[in-house]
C-alpha cells in the first residue's frame, strides 16, 4: 500500500518547527515588550512555538538537511543574527523616550531618585518609567506591534533560512539603515526633550538671579523646588507634542524594520508585498 506508520515524517517536521523557532525566539527575545524581564518566559515560549506552528503549516520553509553538522549550526546563527536585527530596531525606538526622559529629568532634579525598570532590569528616573508607558501604549493602540510580527514572517520570503550568512544581511546597505535609525534615535530624543528643557533653563535663571540679589534665600531649596514645578508645567504644556512625537517615532520604527528587510531597494515595495 505504501504507508509508513513510522515517526520519521514526524521528527522531521519537529526538528523544521524547532528551527523555524530560532528566528522568531530571538526577535522576542530582543524586542522591548516581548522580551522585558516582566513577561513570564512560559507566554514567550507559547508564542513562539504558535508563530513558528502557522508558518510551518502555511510556507515551504524547510530546515537544513542536518542541524548537527557545521551547515546546520551556521544556518541557526543565520537566524539568530536576522531576529535581533529586527528586534534591535524596536529597541533603539524604545530607548529614545528614555533619553529624553533622562535629559529632562537631569534638569528637573528627578534623577536623585530612581527605581527598578521592569522591562530592562536597569536603573530608571520616575520619569523614564512615564515616557515607556506613554511609549508602550501608543505603540500597542496603533497596532504596529502586530505589523512587525507580521515583517517577522515576512522576513522569512526576504531572508530564506539556511542562506543568510551568504546573502545581503550583513552588507553595509542593511547594517546601514540600523545604524541611521541609531543616529536618528538621539535625535529625535533631543527634539522631544528641548522644549522642556529650555523652560528649565530660564526657571533656572531666574532662580539664581533671585539667589543672587536676595543672597539669604538658600539656592538648593529654592531652585529644587522651582525647577520640579516648572518642569512638570512644561511637560502639560507639551503633551500633545510628546504624542505627536511619540506616534511618529512608532511608525518610524515599523518603517525601519521594513527598510532592514528591503536593503537598498525602496520599502515601499516590501509594504506592498
């Protein structure tokens, strides 16, 4: 009759289940919500294995012939290297909001006190834990968490397993735009702290004036003060701008990771795929 009643069909597509988790665990792991230190690793684990269940059932991926020998082991670095880079750039979006928190909490004297970020495990002024929320929700209600796990699958059509070491990843047009998403990260993390800051300059200007011409009023107990008051009045005066800022740099990161995947060609044309 021809039917084989034995497990060798079945380990295979194991072994091709389990490899086409590589790439999707480690752009998990890498990127800042899937993979923050508050997310039980069992919820990171399910849904890996469920990413990996609907592209094995709905693509041809195949996995190497042999993942023991030396083609196999290069093709898992391959797949690792592909999934923190798509992680990565999440990453540097995410981190902008922290530096600017960083250099307004500096000016405001909020950076004596810190507490435990969840998601990095690092040390983080009050305010950084602010702007990672504000970041974290705007990022989930415009959905573009479910647009970059959908580049992830994609990524499989624009980097085939078994033959990224040898294809254009590591090229400088790739390694490129993440690098240029980096520099436009402090950019963007200084345009969204300079309005506060420079309100905490003048407050700061005006209190060492009012120290110098009353010079019995204490700078430490005046200045502290007045910089926290002044800071948190600039910060509701430019909320609507940190949104704007904020949604912009959202979007910006799901166009970066598709000009990752696009490499020298226009991302438009991945987004159309």
């Amino acid at each position: 009759m021809g039917m084989d009643f034995g497990f060798g069909p079945l380990e295979a597509e194991f072994w091709r289940w389990m490899f086409l988790m590589t790439r999707i665990g480690a752009a998990l792991m890498a990127a800042p919500f899937f993979g923050a230190g508050n997310v039980p690793p069992q919820v990171r684990l399910m849904v890996t294995a469920a990413m990996a269940l609907l592209i094995a059932t709905y693509s041809k991926v195949a996995a190497p012939a042999d993942l023991m020998s030396m083609a196999g082991f290069l093709a898992i670095i391959g797949e690792v290297a592909v999934g923190l880079m798509l992680g990565f750039v999440l990453q540097f979006a995410f981190a902008t909001p922290q530096i600017a928190a960083e250099l307004i909490g500096g000016g405001m004297g909020l950076s004596l006190a810190s507490a435990i970020d969840p998601q990095s495990g690092a040390h983080s002024p009050a305010l950084g834990q602010y702007f990672s929320v504000v970041m974290t929700l705007i990022f989930l209600a415009m959905g573009c968490h479910l647009q970059w796990l959908a580049l992830v699958v994609k990524s499989y059509e624009a980097f085939p397993p078994g033959q990224v070491l040898g294809s254009a990843i590591l090229a400088p047009s790739h390694l490129g735009v993440v690098l240029g998403f980096a520099s436009t990260m402090f950019a963007t993390a200084v345009m969204m702290a300079l309005p506060v800051t420079l309100a905490l300059l003048l407050v700061q200007v005006l209190a060492g004036l009012l120290s110098r011409s009353a010079p019995s009023l204490n700078l430490f107990s005046l200045g502290l003060p007045a910089g926290i008051i002044g800071g948190l009045a600039a910060l509701l005066a430019t909320a609507p701008m940190l949104g704007d800022r904020i949604t912009d740099l959202a979007a910006q990161a799901i166009t970066q990771t598709t000009q990752v995947m696009a490499g020298p060609e226009p991302a438009g044309q991945v987004m159309a795929n």
